[in-house]
C-alpha cells in the first residue's frame, strides 16, 4: 500500500509539476524557501552512512540540549520511510494544524517539531515513495512550515548518503554542516568515513563525529564493559581531519526513555548521557 500522508501535502508535494506555469511556482517556492531559512540562525544536519547507530536519537537529544542551554531550536525527522522523532518526543497521535496554507510545527518541551510521522493516518502504515516526491515533501517541510526565529533548525536524516540527506544538502543553501552519528566499531565507521566524504563533496563542513553507545556501565556495579569497542569513533575523526565532539555511554535508560517519550536531555535529569550530550553541544552552541 502506498501511504499519501495527507491531502496538503499531496496537493503541495505531488502536483506541483503540473500546475500551469511551472517556472513561476519553482520562484514562488525559492522565495518561500529562502525567506523561511533566513530566519534561522543555524541550520544543522545529523547524519551517519550505518543504520542503527542511533542518528535519531542524538538527534532528539542534541535539539534538547540546545533548548536547555535557552536556544529557539527546531527539529526537523526527514526519514520518510522511519520516522521515530515523534516516538522519541512522546508525540505519537499528534497531528499538525495547516493555517492559512502553512504548517504549524509541533511544540514540545521549548522544540518545535515536524516529521512524516505526525501525518501518517496509522503509526504502522508504510510509505511508499521513489525520489521526486520525497524531495517534494522535504521542500514543503523547510519552505512551508512556520518555524519563525529559530538559533538552530536540527535536520534529522536516514542512513546512508541518498535522496534525502542529498535533497537537504541541496535546499539549505550555507547550512553550518553536519554532526556525524557512530558506533566504535569498524563495521559503522567504515560506513561513516563515506558521510565524511559525501560531506566533501558537497560543500557541507563537517561539525564534528559523536561516537555513540561507547561503554556500558553496568548499573548494579558501575563497571564499564566496552560491548561495541571504544574509541574508533574519535581515531576515524583524527583519520579524516575532522573534529570529534564526544562519546555517549550504551545506557539502558536511553531505552526506556525512548519508549515512554521522554529523552534523558530534560530538566532534572542526571545521568551520564545527559551529560555527554550536554559536551557534544558545546561547539554547536558556539557556531
């Protein structure tokens, strides 16, 4: 089954080749384009080229460090095909109110939200798109939304280096780059070198590599058991002449907080990934 997440971005997304002056509809939506991101301060990607090294994840908690340090942050879930942001937030259900032929994003927690998912009719159904309209519907979600003054858009991407971090590197003309998402081994970096290189070719600069799940600390005990190695990710950084912004520790309540819709990155919350992402955030936070 082929998924059309909503009538808007149908008509927005799916039919805009066929309108009667095309060429004027392409100015129309590089003007909206161009006045929406000139409203941001800072627009950064998170990408990785391995799936399950939780790119989402840092993510959310990224744009929830910001928010924390007193920063208008915006997050933007362009995995069309997975999107989990709204699981992660606690958002699953919400829908997003079209005003005056905008979108108006999800408010939590001081973000601002936009994904696929808050348009899907069920939480299960499958998108089936080839390129152009995923390209479409990521145009809309940068030129269409309401995201008013932000200091920081934060661009969540599926894995690899295809259409959809490929159609952000292109729309977002001078975005700051991009945060890299690892795990210490060498079966995730050899993918993530390719991001790195991807990056190059592009024009984007490359903010910098967290190494995620690097350590677990056993609860019960507090000893430290490197499951997935430690370290790779920062020696692949010094590798390929790239900054390297931290590690994060495998911690189960990353889990459980992913589940309840709750990230660990809030106020009160004391734990050693918190922690971490508040030190990954500080390069960011002095873009």
């Amino acid at each position: 089954m082929s998924t059309e997440p909503s009538e808007q971005v149908k008509q927005d997304a799916g039919t805009a080749t066929g309108r009667s002056d095309p060429d004027a509809e392409r100015e129309k939506q590089r003007g909206a384009l161009t006045g929406r991101l000139s409203r941001i301060r800072h627009k950064v990607m998170v990408l990785s080229g391995k799936g399950g090294v939780g790119k989402s994840t840092v993510a959310v908690h990224i744009a929830r460090a910001l928010a924390e340090a007193g920063r208008r942050v915006g997050l933007l879930d362009v995995d069309v095909h997975g999107p989990s942001v709204p699981r992660l937030l606690g958002l699953e259900g919400q829908g997003v109110e079209v005003r005056d032929e905008t979108l108006l994003p999800v408010r939590v927690g001081g973000l601002k939200v936009i994904s696929i998912g808050f348009m899907l009719p069920q939480r299960d159904a499958a998108v089936i798109w080839r390129g152009p309209m995923k390209m479409n519907v990521i145009r809309q979600f940068l030129s269409d939304v309401a995201w008013g003054d932000l200091y920081y858009l934060i661009i969540g991407s599926p894995l690899g280096t295809g259409d959809e971090p490929l159609s952000v590197a292109q729309l977002v003309e001078g975005a700051d780059g991009a945060v890299l998402v690892t795990t210490p081994q060498e079966l995730a970096l050899a993918d993530v070198r390719k991001s790195v290189n991807f990056c190059r070719q592009l024009g984007l600069p490359v903010l910098g590599v967290v190494e995620n799940m690097s350590g677990f600390a056993c609860p019960r005990c507090g000893e430290v058991t490197d499951l997935f190695g430690t370290g790779g990710g920062e020696r692949m950084a010094h590798e390929m002449g790239v900054p390297f912004l931290g590690r994060v520790p495998l911690d189960p309540k990353v889990v459980e907080a992913g589940d309840a819709g709750t990230p660990l990155v809030r106020p009160g919350a004391e734990s050693a990934t918190a922690e971490a992402f508040e030190q990954v955030v500080l390069p960011l936070l002095a873009l």
